[in-house]
C-alpha cells in the first residue's frame, strides 16, 4: 500500500469521483464498474494512467506508485477468478443489515444477463441511423424508450427475475421500465396514427408533381384535402419521410450595397409598391437564361400581375433580339383571363429591349405606361425574380432535349403555378384565386 495521506482538499475532490465508493486518508475503495473497465481497457492496450486520467483521477494527487498496486491487484483477481475476482468481497461495517452474500451460481446469471444487455445494446447501435450512432459517440446516452426496449428484450430471454438489475445497469428506473410496459398499446396507436398524417404529407409534398416546402404542404392539406396540421407536426414528418424541398441559391447580387445612383431611363413609377390590390395594374416584366440540350440556349420573357403574381403572358425563344419581348406584350393583349386597368404600367429593368424605342412605341401604341428599376437593383423587381428561382427549383431546364419539350414543362408549371400553388403572402390562396377575390370586394 502506498504511504502517501491525503489532505482534507485531495479528499473533497477524490469523494466527488463517481468510481469512488469510500476514500479516507490512507486508502481509497474503487468501485465495481470502474475495476471492470480498466480490465476491458488495460486488455486493449491502455497503459494504467491512461486509464485513470481518462476517468477524471488525477495521478499526482493518487500517487503513480498507488495507481501501479492497484492496477498488478486487479490483473491478478482477474487472471485468477474473471470477472468475479474483481468483486469487493469485503465487510462494509455500516451498521445496517448485511446483505446475504451471493452463491456463485447467482452471481454467473447476474453477469449472463448484463452480457445479453450489452449484445442486445451493440445489436440496436448496429441498426440506429446515423443521428443516434452520432450521439452516442458524443458520449451522449440513448432514448429512454430505447433503454426500455433492451431491457424488455432481455427479460424476455429468460432473465425475468433480473429486472431490478437491468434497470440499474442502464441507470433507469424501475417504475417508468412498468409504465413503458403499459403504454405499448397507445405507442402502437400513436405510430398507427403517424403512418396516416405521414401519408398525407407525402402526398400532398409531391401533388400535382411538383415539391413542396412545410407552408405549401399546410395549404394543399386544408385547401384540398380538408386537413389542418400545424407546419412543426409537418416538418416533423417531413424529417422523417426525408421529405427535402428544393432550395433556390442564395442571389449573389443581394450581397452588393445598394445602387446610389438613382439613374433612370424612364421614371419608376413603381417604388417597390407590387401590392396595389387592383389586378392588371402593375404588370412586371423581365428576361431569363435556360440552358437546355447539349449547348444549346433559351431565353424566356414573362408579364407577371404585381398585385396577385399571376402569369399573364410569356415568350420561349432561342434568339435574344427584340422580338422576344415585344412579342410577349402582344401575347398580354391576346389573353382574354384578365382586362387590364385603364392605367395599366409595364414595370421592368434598364436593359436594352425596354429602353428600345421600338419597345416604347409598342407600350404607347397600346396603351400602357412604363416604369423602370434602378440601374443594378434587382430588389425593384423582386416579384418577377423570385417567380424565376422558384420555377427554376422545379423546371431543370438542362434535362430537356428540344426547346419543343422545354415549352411544354413551362406551360405545366405555369399551369400550376397560377391555378394550383398557394401562397402565404395571397391569404393562402392560389393566384387566380387571389385574382378573383380582389376583383369580387372590388
């Protein structure tokens, strides 16, 4: 035994250790477990103060002499006896009862049942998903649920008697081990339960074939199936479900400091007022690239309602020049879904087709006024960008061939997109819907 005595500060902060059971000034009472992981470490190559350090003793207050006494101690019972040699045999002279000592057959199931735990516990580790392995690596302990369930498995293979034991080797209680038992009914009800709701959010994340992010999903679920679910039990689901929505790219320009000069072909009537509440009022337009084939290059100008965001008009074409928006204003003047204001504007950028005095004579010709952005500010026109991005999360313009099939995936997500997808900032409603309640309290 090492010769060294503890000070009354060695002692405090020996007696807060967990793998202490008893210290004094001369001696220190290791407890059970602890002797069982060092055997289980020292076997895979740990040196003794490694073992130590590693469990929150400090050598230089324990003494490296007493560290090497213990650990030749310990290899010796175990050498001589296993598992069960490592037991403290010793009296505790408490003054309470002694427990009756236990024969070595009691002791053999004991350490029979705490071995089916832990292969039962290595077997759940094998199937858990990553999460779970995650947080076990992090040193963090499984779901009570899921302590639960071992145990249950463990009794259930002829250890029935040992529940007490069980419970105390995964450090959970007996009563809520019996109250896990009689809640097996309702667990199978509430799973039942959540395969329905889970259902529901599948299929109302993929209807009209198109993804759907948690508010889209909670819209679809009361608009069309007469379902209220709130967005957290619908992104729970979706987690579960692994229910992803595309996400569009952060737009790099938003990153740049607004425009200073206030430069302006024609005047902005707009000032980022879209939401006039009067339909066929404000009318934004603008120009975007989609890649499609090998190579090859098409650009799509859209009119989109700045009141409801429905898409009024738009022109797929392979060539850049004029036409392409000027033929999109005779395609807003053919359709028939809405009369436009008496004071109807065009609101666009600064780029070369809008300034063109071909394209302004056009506008006057039909009686439409004209606005225009800030040169280099995107935000004056944010409404038509962000009716691209989100079409570009579902139309993948490079998996189309021909520009024939490319127009035909735009018209379907038109389609869509003005009769079918709801939106949080319309009331919930759809655009044409939006569009027909505004006309209506007119």
């Amino acid at each position: 035994m090492s010769k060294k005595l503890f000070s009354k500060a060695e002692l405090g902060h020996l007696s807060k250790n967990k793998y202490i059971t008893k210290v004094s000034e001369i001696a220190v009472t290791y407890s059970e477990e602890f002797k069982r992981i060092f055997i289980d470490q020292y076997l895979e190559g740990k040196t003794p103060r490694e073992i130590f350090e590693a469990h929150g003793f400090s050598v230089e207050v324990l003494g490296i002499k007493r560290v090497e006494q213990s650990a030749d101690r310990w290899k010796k019972s175990y050498e001589r006896g296993g598992i069960i040699g490592l037991m403290d045999s010793r009296k505790d002279p408490s003054g309470r009862t002694l427990r009756r000592e236990q024969s070595p057959d009691e002791i053999i199931a004991k350490q029979d049942a705490r071995i089916k735990l832990l292969e039962s516990q290595l077997e759940l580790l094998k199937k858990a998903d990553t999460k779970e392995r995650w947080l076990v690596a992090k040193g963090r302990n499984l779901s009570k649920n899921k302590l639960f369930e071992l145990i249950h498995e463990a009794v259930g293979q002829g250890f029935k008697r040992m529940t007490r034991y069980l419970c105390e080797l995964l450090n959970v209680s007996r009563s809520g081990y019996y109250s896990y038992l009689k809640a097996a009914d309702f667990r199978v009800e509430r799973a039942r339960l959540d395969a329905e709701d889970g259902a529901l959010v599948k299929k109302a994340f993929s209807r009209r074939g198109f993804k759907k992010g948690a508010r889209s999903i909670k819209m679809v679920l009361e608009n069309e199936f007469d379902v209220i679910f709130n967005r957290k039990r619908i992104r729970r689901h979706m987690r579960d479900l692994e229910l992803v929505c595309p996400h569009r790219k952060p737009n790099p320009y938003r990153r740049m400091a607004k425009a200073t000069q206030e430069h302006r072909v024609v005047p902005n009537k707009l000032q980022r007022d879209f939401k006039k509440e009067i339909p066929g009022l404000v009318l934004l337009t603008d120009i975007t690239y989609l890649p499609f084939g090998r190579s090859e290059m098409a650009y799509l100008s859209t009119i989109l309602d700045g009141s409801t965001g429905e898409l009024l008009a738009y022109n797929l074409s392979e060539s850049l020049t004029l036409p392409l928006a000027t033929d999109t204003i005779k395609n807003l003047m053919k359709q028939r879904r809405l009369k436009l204001h008496k004071k109807a504007f065009i609101h666009s950028d600064q780029g070369s087709h809008y300034t063109s005095p071909q394209y302004q004579k056009l506008l006057k010709k039909k009686g439409l006024g004209q606005s225009m952005s800030r040169r280099g500010n995107c935000w004056d026109n944010a409404p038509q960008e962000s009716f691209y991005g989100h079409m570009k999360d579902h139309v993948i313009s490079r998996n189309f061939s021909t520009l024939k099939d490319l127009k035909h995936e735009i018209d379907r997500y038109i389609r869509y997109y003005n009769h079918h997808r709801y939106q949080w900032g319309l009331k919930k409603m759809t655009p044409v819907q939006y569009r027909n309640h505004l006309l209506s309290v007119a």
